[in-house]
C-alpha cells in the first residue's frame, strides 16, 4: 500500500514510478482503496475496494553491443562472433551491418552475431585497414526497437604463402641433359632459390 497514493477528492490513483528490471521485481501490486460519504476520510458510510495492479515490463532499455577491432590474416573469413545484452529482452535481438566504408565486405548473422568478411588477398589490397559498423536492435526484426552501434576497424594482415611453381612431367631423349626450365612465382615477390627436394 506504500506505493500508492489517491486524491481524496478525485479519486485519481497513482504509484511510485516502478522499474521492471530493478533486481528482484514482483509485478503484482496489491492495494485497497477506501471512499466514504461524510465529507472527510474515514467518516460516513464506507466501502472498500481490494484491487490489483500488475506492472506492465516495456521495451525501453537500450541494448549494450560488444565487438571490437581485430587483426585478420589476409584469406580469412571469420571475424568474431559480436555479443549484446539487453535488461529487457522481451522481443529478441537482431544483428546487422548498419555502416562503415567497407561495409559491403561483411556479412553478419542476424541471430547469432557472427560476423565474416569476404576473403581479402593483402597483396592486392590499396588499404589494409577495413571500417565497418556492426549493429544490434531489441525489436524483434533488424532494424526494429532501441538500438546499439558500435564502429570497428578490421586490419589485414599479410601471411606468407608459399610460391607457386610451374613444373611438368614430361619424356627426354636419351643423352640429354636439359629437361627444362622450371618456374615459381611468389605472392609476396620474395626473391627464389630452387634446389632438388627428393
């Protein structure tokens, strides 16, 4: 009955503003209003009124995103899975790509926040550093309700592949001493040695 208060002469009913997601929150209210006829509170003829309030939980807290910038080797697609939590969750969250100059390089999970990128071969690449930024909404739909975005830069980093060699099986006279010329070429133009491995 402490939440409450009533206008003794509107009987307009109010409550103590009550925050569904503070700790442990009972939504059911229980008060009993009163109204007498004697012209003052408590005097006449009187009748009581048990009535019960259930508080209503609202979609009205911000969901919290976690991603963060990441080194990714170049040829990879995964990123990372992206996280959120949300005090109300009642409608479910959705991910997305909402920006970022880069943005047409990613692709997330709507459900699951796992966020890839497509292959990036570093020696082609102008910029290393891709900017993308990844979003997650609490309406039920991408998009939907109160919304969280957070800005990462995905750097690519150079991995050293090995060369490609360009040899092929093939018939020699006998007597003869050239077979031929064997070729290689590296991604990373590091310079060759070529030798007989077996």
């Amino acid at each position: 009955a402490g939440l409450f208060a009533i206008g003794e002469d509107s009987g307009v009913l109010t409550i103590t503003a009550q925050d569904f997601e503070a700790g442990a929150f009972d939504a059911t209210k229980e008060v009993t209003v009163q109204v007498c006829d004697g012209g003052n509170v408590g005097v006449g003829n009187c009748v009581t009124e048990a009535i019960v309030i259930t508080i209503q939980n609202l979609n009205d807290s911000l969901p919290v995103i976690t991603a963060s910038s990441q080194n990714v080797n170049e040829n990879a697609t995964a990123v990372q899975t992206v996280t959120a939590t949300d005090a109300d969750n009642l409608l479910g969250l959705k991910f997305a790509i909402s920006a970022g100059a880069d943005a047409g390089l990613f692709a997330i999970g709507e459900d699951s926040g796992v966020l890839t990128i497509t292959a990036q071969n570093f020696d082609t690449l102008v910029d290393n550093t891709l900017e993308v930024t990844v979003q997650v909404c609490d309406g039920g739909t991408v998009g939907a309700g109160n919304c969280d975005d957070e800005a990462i830069v995905i750097t690519i980093l150079d991995v050293d592949e090995a060369p490609v060699i360009t040899a092929a099986s093939q018939n020699v006279n006998e007597n003869a001493t050239a077979v031929q010329n064997v070729t290689a070429v590296d991604p990373e133009s590091a310079a060759l040695k070529f030798a007989i491995s077996a």
